[in-house]
C-alpha cells in the first residue's frame, strides 16, 4: 500500500517507439506546402532560446487567436480542425490512423542553433488520462533530444509516445530546422493497446 506522498507507479516506460512507419517524403511534402504560412513564436519564452515556433493543425474549438490556437490547454477537450489542417492531405491520414480523441495538434520547429531548455508538460502522460505523440518530419543527427537525461533519436515517418511530465530537453546543433508533428491525446483503450503492444516489443528486442 502506498500513502498519498509516494510517486505514482508509471505503467509504461517513459519513450516507446509506435509500430508506425510513416511516409517521410508525403510529410515532408505537406510541410513545404505551408511555405507562405506564418509560424507563430511559442509563448513559453522562458523555456527556450532562438527560434521555437508552431502551426497550429487543431486548435481548440472556437479559437482564433493564433497564440490560443497553438496553445494546448490541458482542460480543454473540445477541439477542431484547422483550414490547415483541412487542405493538408497527408497530414490528414496520419492523424486518422490514431483511433483516439485528438486534442491538440501542432508542427513545431526549431531552428538550427535553438534550445529547447530543460521543462515538464505536466499531465501529459498515460497515466492521468492524456498522451503526446511525435513524429519526425524533418531532423539531422545533430539534434540532441534528451528525456530524463537519456537521448531519444527519432527518424523521419517514425511515431512515438513520450512521457514529457518528465524533464526534458532539445538542443538543434545541426544545419537545418527539426521540425515534429505533435499530437496531444485521450488515452482511451486504443491507446492502451497501443502502448502495451510497443512495450512488449520493446522488451523482445531489449539486449
């Protein structure tokens, strides 16, 4: 039995990688049609030196704000497609192979030379109810993505869970922008699902 001060039992490990293998050339294809689309400056200035900004691909419903439309508010639950989003084809079916509530959903860049400073997302993990997945568009081997201190590489096209109540960390010490699709979810029993089978995929692989 546990008191109500001891840290609650995580159920999965804090990175799993998705059984997704996206198409990395569509993506990349859909992100060069936004060329003339105006990137908005994240709001969190004090989390992060140089450039980090985002477009927004569902906003929460009603929200015309740019800086509430990128904005993930973690009470909100009722949320709606951008025109972006909507001419956005690619963008479109990645999104519909997750069988679960969408909330949030961004293109987030950082710049070459940026830093993304050591932070939490609090409550965005499996166990109180809300996920984050990201997936790669464009990256290079410079970039250092750090969760709890350990480096994660992500490829192009591929999809993972990450558990950002805990610290992390991004640094683009490459030549060119890292830029993620980032999508915050329910997590209803698709997910669960979902992240049990990643994990006992992990555990077959582990050395």
């Amino acid at each position: 039995m546990t008191d109500a001060t001891s840290p609650m039992p995580m159920r999965f490990p804090d990175r799993l990688q998705l059984p997704f293998a996206f198409d990395a050339g569509r993506l990349q294809h859909d992100l060069r049609s936004l060329s003339d689309t105006e990137w908005i400056d994240h709001f969190v200035k004090q989390n992060y030196d140089g450039e980090w900004s985002v477009i927004a691909l569902r906003a929460p419903a009603g929200a015309r704000h740019p800086v509430m439309m990128i904005y993930s508010d973690p009470s909100a639950r009722n949320y709606e497609n951008t025109p972006i989003l909507e001419a956005r084809p690619y963008f479109r079916e990645v999104l519909a192979t997750f069988a679960c509530p969408l909330l949030a959903v961004r293109l987030m860049q950082l710049t070459p030379g940026s830093v993304i400073r050591e932070h939490r997302d609090h409550d965005l993990r499996f166990e109180d109810g809300a996920v984050r997945f990201h997936i790669p568009i464009t990256t290079n081997a410079d970039v250092d993505f750090r969760l709890n201190g350990r480096r994660i590489v992500m490829d192009p096209g591929s999809a993972w869970y990450l558990r950002l109540s805990d610290p992390h960390s991004v640094a683009n010490r490459g030549a060119c922008s890292r830029v993620h699709l980032v999508m915050d979810a329910v997590a209803n029993d698709w997910v669960e699902a979902l992240l049990g089978d990643a994990f006992a995929t992990s555990m077959s692989v582990a050395p």
